[in-house]
C-alpha cells in the first residue's frame, strides 16, 4: 500500500471493505472483523487506528504485531488463513499495520473462535455481526459446501410433482425406460435415485430442483422460483407498463413422443413475453426473399440470460423473483444473489464454468437450455451481441443480485 492509498482510506473512513482497529484489540475482535471480511469480499483492516480515522499507531513493534496477527488468524480463525501483513508509515510518522484479505477466498464460511464455539459473522455496511442460519446457508451453498436444490422441501411429496412432464423427460428427452404412470413404487425408486425426490426422516419429499423443474404448483412451496416478466414504454420503470405478468410454470414444457410441446414452462413463456414486447424486422434480400428477425436482441443471448438466472440464482433467498424487464433501449434479467464462490464478472465472460445449483443444470441440459460446453456467456450473449447490434452487454455483480442488460439499437437492417 503507498502512502497516497493510505491517506485516501483514511479519508473515506470505514465501509463494507475496510475496519479500522486499535492493535490492543482483543484477538476475537480482531477474529470476528477477518471473517466477516473473508465472508464478503475480502478488504483491508488497519490496526492503529481508532474508529474515527484517528491514527494512534501501533503500540508493538512491527514484527510483534505482525505474529500477534498472524497467531490469531491461525488460532482465532475456521479454517486458518494465511494473512498478508504490512507496515507503513501514517502522516505524523506513526507506524500502522495493515492486514490485506483476498476478494476470492475459496473456503467459506470462515468462522471466529467464541469460547469453545465457531461462529459466522458477516459483513454488513462497516459493521461486523453474526450470521443468521439463512446467511450461513448462502454461504456454504456459494462455496459449493451445500446443494441447496436437492435439500427436501417440508410438506411436500411425490403427488406434488407433475407426472406427465416428468415421464415426458425420462422417455423423450433421455429416452429411456421408465415406470407405467400407475407404477407409483417404480417412480418412487426412479426420482429418488435421480434426486427428484429424497428422504427425509420418515418420509419422502421432494427436493428444491425438483419443484422447480417439474412441480405442479412450484410456487406453493417455493414462493421465489417465479418470473416476474414487465415491458415499460420508456428507459425507466413506470406504473403504466405495457405488459406484466408473472410467470409461476415448472420450469420445463411437457413433450410427447417426437418432442413437440404439449404445455410450455416457465423458459418458454419467459421466451413468449420477450417475443410479443420486441419488434420483428423485416428485408428483401438480394435474391427477393424476405428476411425477418428480431430487431433489438437475439433470441439466443436473451433465452441464455434466462436459463442463466433459473440456473444459477441463489434460492436460499426466499420471496424474490427473476426480473425480466424490457424498456425502450434495453432489456434486463436480475437474478437474486450473489455469483457463487470463486466466480467474477470476468471469468464469465472468459467461459467459466460454475454452478450453484447442478440438478437443475443438469436437467437444463438434458432439454438443451444449457450448452455442454459451458461457454453460453461469451459465446450467446457477448459475441450474440456484438454481431447482432455491436453493443456491448452489461454484466454486473450487486450486493444481492446479478443483472444481465442487453442493450438495444434502431435501424439493423442491413
């Protein structure tokens, strides 16, 4: 850290990213301030420094400071870290310490020591408190440590499911044998050994993916694995929207034996409302046929922002929808949640391949949603764009959600 960075931090105070502490803090202060950090996004904590900005310096000699910190980040810390350490001088020639946390810690949730106990803090603004069993549940999930989507969901069971759509993607979709539809037994057998159902104590329930792929009602048991799809007239939000609907189907469609689509799911009428709020182009090509297509967006970058957002979103975060919202100049998916552990903005772009959820991804797959290769994002949406319109698309990680946002242009016809 230069001196000119010191200062600048200093100046903007404690945040999200950055504690200021005294180095005669307790070592489970200090604990409890390294991971809530390593919990969110890594940052930096100042030892010598009072709440206020204050630089008081450090009370011990560097390299006293430096085992103090790195004793507790060894005995103080679930699993250990291995910090690393500075010392700079402040404006007035005092001595502070500076213990740097990285932004991709792979091992969450890290835990601080509290007696005999271990406990998971989080980050919330400059504050550091311990985390609710949901926010730990996030965390394990984001650190591929918990399946969220073949947890069992409470009250649920076999009858809940949508028969005909599932036996529709054994048959057709993986072609291959299943149960008679009156075989209850065999498809018990079947869907728990697929992760479609999973016992749970006494019982047989089915598990999160399942609902959401093939549920009759998914929103009865997960009221946030709708969409909420709305097309406004202009660049902003606006009560006076042109559609808004709410879209709560089994994510995949009902086929029958050559694949045609009985009943759609949740993609498809997602696919449907972008259709009837975009405007279809149309050209007479040099040899006098007519050429039509979607002016504003491709159709395959918007179906990857899709499946994307039902693939990959954090559905440990209860009562939130998909966003698909379509305005004059642009259309934008919002996915609840953080990306997953490890995964940047920029590892998508460059093909990363990730995932939060691996039932539904792998279902998605079977019905051809989701590219093998895993190189949807560069391949659909960046470069989908660029050679429809020569936008660039946005990819933005907020504090709990992430957006895709294509853009559009006027006048494409060649």
């Amino acid at each position: 850290m230069t001196s000119s960075e010191l200062a600048e931090i200093l100046r903007n105070g404690e945040n999200s990213g950055v504690e200021f502490k005294r180095d005669a803090t307790h070592p489970n202060d200090l604990a409890t301030a390294i991971v809530a950090l390593l919990n969110l996004e890594g940052g930096r904590i100042l030892l010598g420094v009072e709440d206020d900005g204050t630089v008081s310096g450090l009370s011990r000699l560097p390299n006293e400071a430096a085992e103090w910190v790195a004793n507790v980040c060894r005995n103080n810390v679930q699993p250990a870290i291995i910090p690393y350490w500075e010392t700079i001088e402040a404006p007035g020639g005092r001595q502070i310490g500076v213990l740097t946390l990285p932004a991709d810690s792979p091992d969450k949730p890290y835990k601080a020591r509290r007696g005999h106990a271990w406990v998971t803090f989080v980050r919330i603004a400059s504050t550091s408190r311990e985390g609710t069993r949901e926010e730990e549940a996030r965390l394990y999930q984001a650190a591929g440590l918990l399946r969220y989507d073949i947890r069992p969901v409470p009250g649920s069971d076999q009858s809940h499911l949508d028969l005909a759509r599932i036996e529709g993607y054994f048959r057709h979709v993986r072609a291959q044998e299943c149960p008679a539809l009156d075989d209850s037994a065999g498809w018990q057998r079947l869907l728990l050994n697929t992760e479609l159902l999973r016992a749970d104590r006494d019982k047989i329930a089915c598990t999160v993916g399942a609902v959401r792929l093939f549920g009759k009602r998914p929103s009865r048991f997960l009221p946030q694995t709708g969409f909420t799809a709305t097309a406004y007239p202009g660049s902003e939000k606006d009560y006076a929207a042109r559609e808004r609907v709410e879209i709560r189907l089994p994510l995949v469609p009902l086929l029958d034996a050559n694949s045609a689509t009985l009943e759609t799911g949740a993609i498809d009428e997602a696919m449907y409302f972008v259709r009837r709020n975009t405007a279809v182009e149309a050209w007479i090509d040099a040899s006098g046929r007519r050429q039509d297509r979607w002016r504003d967006y491709p159709l395959d970058a918007v179906r990857e922002a899709l499946v994307n957002a039902v693939a990959h979103r954090d559905y440990t975060l209860t009562g939130i929808d998909i966003e698909l919202s379509i305005y004059a100049d642009r259309l934008e998916v919002v996915s609840p949640g953080r990306l997953p552990n490890s995964v940047t903005v920029e590892k998508m772009r460059l093909g990363y391949r990730a995932t939060r959820n691996e039932l539904l991804k792998e279902v998605l797959r079977d019905y051809r949603y989701i590219e093998a290769t895993g190189l949807g994002v560069p391949r659909k949406i960046i470069r989908g764009m660029r050679e429809h319109n020569g936008t660039e698309p946005d990819l933005v990680e907020e504090e709990s959600r992430f957006t895709v946002r294509l853009w559009a242009t006027r006048s494409t016809v060649p």
